[in-house]
C-alpha cells in the first residue's frame, strides 16, 4: 500500500503515530524520502528490510511518540531520519448555537478545527449560521452519546441555560477529552460542581474541567468572549491544560 | 494548516494525476518563526497549502520545492538562514535557521 494512503487511513484512528522519512543518506538500501511508520504499540510498518536499521528506526519512532517531541536524529553514522508525529485532527464540540457559538465556531474553523455544534433549537442549530461546521440540531444529551467524543475532542459548553449545561458536563466527563470548558458565573459554576460532586463524579475530573471558560483578556461581547475561548483551546493544543491553568492564574493574580 | 489536510491533499492530487511537494521543518536553532513539524505544500501550479513561517524564507523554501518538484525530481535539504539582516532588506527578522525536507510526490505512473 502507498504510504500516503496508510497515512491517511492512520489519520483517522485515535492515536498519534510516528512518521520516520530519511532526510540525508549513504544506504542505497534507504533512500532519501524513504518512509516508515511507527505505532504505538512499536510496531513499524514500511521498514526498510534490514533488521538492525528497522529496529533501530522503531525504537527511536517509540521515544519520540513517548515524550512528544519531533526531530531528527541520526540514527547511524550517515543516516538522518526525520521522526514526526502526526496526529489526528483536533475536533470541537460546541454544545450552544447561540450568540457566542457563532463566532466562536468561525474562529476554531480557521484555527484547524473539525467543528461540531449542538442545539435543541433548529432555528439556532442551523447550518447557514455555521460555515463548514457539522451541524445538529437535537437533543444535547442524545446527541452526545451518539458521536464520537475521544481524546482529540475540546468540548465547550455554552447552552442557554445551566441545566443543560450541567447535564451535557455529565455526559462528557466520563470520556477521555482534550479540554472541557463551561460557561457561567463563579457562583453558578460552583452550585453546578457542587451538584455533580454529589452525584458521585470525582473532584479530580471536575475541577480539569476549565471554567469561567475563556482566557482572561476582559471579554464582553459575544465575539470577545468566543476569543478568549478560541485562545484557550489554542493554548491547550500547543501548551498542555497544565500550563494553560498557570497562564489563567498568572492573568488573574 | 493541519497535517491531516495536507496529507488528504497529496493523496488527492495524486488521483488527479499532479505532482505535489511537501517541505517540512526538520530542525530549527534560534528564533523562529515556526517550529519542526511545520509543513507546507506546494503544488506543480505554483499553489501552495500551509506555512512553514512566511517570509523571504518561505519563499526561499517555495523555489526549493518547485526546483525539486520540476527539476531535480529527487527530495533536498534545504538550510534558511533567517540571521543575515533584521529586515532592512525586506528579510526575516526572526533571526533564526531552519532546515527544511522538501520532497516530491508524484503520481503513480511518473514513480521511479
């Protein structure tokens, strides 16, 4: 098979892989631009046939998949192999087609988001209002059990009303996600926390949950907000959810 | 631009029977503009996808990749100095080098 197909059909698994192409070379037996791929299960496809160099290139293809981190290495004396990660896309679900939804799927389109958004109202959940977003317009909670929520999703949560909010958030919380965000006051966040506390959800999986949602740059109106939102699923993407909470304490303090 | 997008776009130009070439950033040093892993890809129209920084270095980077893609038919590793002015020459003013993998792809019929 083509390795630009595999690729491609790797691409729309769940797991990050490593893509290894040969970037300077004295080994006729691997090409410039040669390519395998590697799992992570550290299993390599696409090898070059000689078992001292696959293992090599696969061992080397794990590391880079276990810290997260591309370069290239030179794997033996006159072999340079560029080790990338690719990942699957980052998706967005916008739970909320209102007045802040609109920008913000606007936003996180052109950022390189694959964007959902979810209402119950069909006037609001329509797909005029959002340009190349998957657009539904039913029930929340069906909905979200129907799709495919994984750990290349960011979830936001922006319905009309706390109700929603707080049953969508009990819906999510079980699924490994990139980033759940909700919106509300400090005090009507609290009494939704509280609540699905009791309920039985753990503190650790509520409080990953970032909320007031957004950077704090000040914003007002729908636009600014949406934003402060899109900047804050930005900073998860390339910073981590760890440094994007120091970066939120820093602004607030 | 997301790697997926491009990725679908060299499979789907291959299709179309047109050639394409993807360059990557392999390594960087100093400040730059873009980190390894950026990638951009250019297409046998002179269309390009992506952005490994812009600038007089990306534009550097844009002739490697059509050279390679029309020309010399084989991947090159191209080094951009982005250190040589603080752009007063309309350069870069990142200050920084990048090395660049620019590889083609070409469709099935024309693969050596």
């Amino acid at each position: 098979m083509d390795i630009i197909s595999r690729v491609n059909d790797l691409l729309e698994a769940a797991d990050d892989f490593c893509l290894a192409t040969v970037i300077s070379s004295v080994n006729e037996k691997l090409p410039l631009g040669s390519k395998s791929i590697i799992l992570d299960n550290g299993s390599l496809e696409n090898g070059c046939g000689i078992k001292d160099l696959d293992d090599l290139i696969s061992g080397f293809g794990q590391q880079v998949l276990e810290k997260k981190k591309k370069q290239m290495v030179e794997v033996k004396e006159g072999i340079t192999i560029f080790f990338d990660i690719i990942g699957r896309q980052a998706n967005l679900i916008i739970c909320g087609a209102g007045h802040i939804g609109v920008p913000l799927a606007k936003f996180a389109v052109s950022l390189g988001f694959v964007v959902t958004v979810i209402d119950d109202r069909p006037d609001f959940a329509n797909p005029d209002r959002f340009d190349h977003c998957n657009v539904i317009a039913n029930d929340f909670i069906e909905t979200l059990q129907s799709i495919n929520i994984d750990k290349s999703s960011y979830v936001v949560l922006i319905t009309r009303g706390h109700e929603h909010d707080k049953d969508c958030l009990a819906q999510v919380l079980p699924c490994e996600t990139a980033y759940v965000g909700m919106i509300g006051s400090r005090r009507r966040i609290r009494l939704v926390l509280e609540q699905l506390s009791q309920e039985g959800f753990s503190d650790e999986r509520l409080h990953g949950v970032f909320s007031p949602i957004g950077i704090p740059i000040g914003a007002e109106t729908p636009e600014e907000i949406a934003l402060a939102i899109a900047a804050e699923l930005v900073t998860v993407r390339r910073l981590g959810a760890e440094r994007t909470r120091s970066l939120r304490n820093a602004i607030l303090t | 631009m997301e790697d997926k997008v491009l990725f679908k776009k060299i499979e789907r130009l291959r299709k179309k029977g047109l050639g394409s070439c993807l360059a990557t950033i392999v390594k960087t040093q100093g400040s730059t503009p873009r980190d390894v892993g950026a990638k951009m890809l250019v297409t046998v129209n002179s269309e390009f996808y992506g952005s490994i920084g812009g600038g007089c270095g990306e534009k550097q980077v844009f002739s490697a990749a059509l050279r390679c893609l029309l020309v010399s038919k084989q991947p090159e590793l191209v080094n951009v100095d982005l250190t040589d002015d603080l752009g007063i020459k309309g350069g870069d003013v990142c200050g920084g080098k990048i090395q660049v993998f620019v590889e083609p792809f070409f469709p099935a019929e024309k693969q050596t």
